[in-house]
C-alpha cells in the first residue's frame, strides 16, 4: 500500500472514473475511490489529513465486496495482502476496479522504466509542497538531476 499525502496524478496518468458528489446515504465512507488509466486511488476522508493510498493495476490480483459486522466493505488484494476498504457502494467499485484492470493492467506501473528527469522534478516538487523537504533539500536534489 502506497500512502502518499498529494493525490496529484502522476505523468501520463489521467482520471477514467470517480463517485459522483452525492456519495451515499447514512454512515459516511472511510474512503473514496479514484480509478485512472494506471492506478486506483483511495483518498482517505477523515480528518482533512489529505492522505491517499494507491495500488497500480498490475498489483491487484482481486477485487470483491465483503461484509463485516452488517457492514458492506470492498477486499481488495494487491500485492499478496488483503486490505479492506470501507467505501460507498463497494459491489460497483469491485466490478470496475477490475473492469479496469483488464484494460489498463498491463505493465500499468511501469517498474522497469526509469523515470524521466522531468517526473523526478514534478516528485520532487511535490514533496517540497507538502513539507517533506526543505528548500535546500529540494534544490540539492534538483541540482542533481541536471547532471
């Protein structure tokens, strides 16, 4: 499981389906759900924390509602763990979560190529926007990618 604290797409990535505004009825779900051309995206509802998970398709070996406690959730497995989601409607976002995987699954995350200098750069900045580096960090780390 990838955390981050930006859901900012990445290069290349572009947005195919998320919930519409009106989300459900009764208790407020824990995560929203963000499906791209390369990834599915949690973003985490609770206390306006801006964290986001995220699992490229290639990683998702299955996808299926489950029910605790008279709770409806969504399991999904990715990477050989099992991680369960409480979202709104989780029957949908299990069909498409692997609809999606089936169109966009194949080598979606790109492991084996390397980052181009202007993805490193966009990585980079978003750190720095989010506090996770310093000025100095940011322009010592920058200087090192126009070597």
């Amino acid at each position: 499981m990838n955390w981050t604290l930006s859901n900012k797409l990445i290069p290349g990535e572009e947005v195919v389906d998320q919930p519409d505004e009106n989300g459900g009825f009764g208790m407020k779900a824990v995560y929203t759900p963000v499906l791209t051309n390369r990834r599915v995206i949690f973003k985490f509802n609770s206390l306006s924390t801006g964290l986001v998970q995220s699992f490229y398709y290639d990683e998702i070996t299955d996808a299926r509602p489950t029910s605790r406690l008279l709770v409806k959730y969504l399991k999904l497995t990715a990477r050989g763990r099992e991680h369960v989601l409480h979202v709104y409607e989780p029957d949908s976002w299990a069909w498409k979560i692997m609809e999606y995987k089936e169109q966009f699954g194949g080598g979606a995350s790109d492991k084996a190529a390397k980052p181009s200098a202007a993805d490193l750069l966009v990585m980079l900045s978003t750190l720095k926007d989010n506090g996770l580096l310093t000025d100095a960090e940011f322009e010592e780390k920058r200087g090192r990618l126009n070597r």
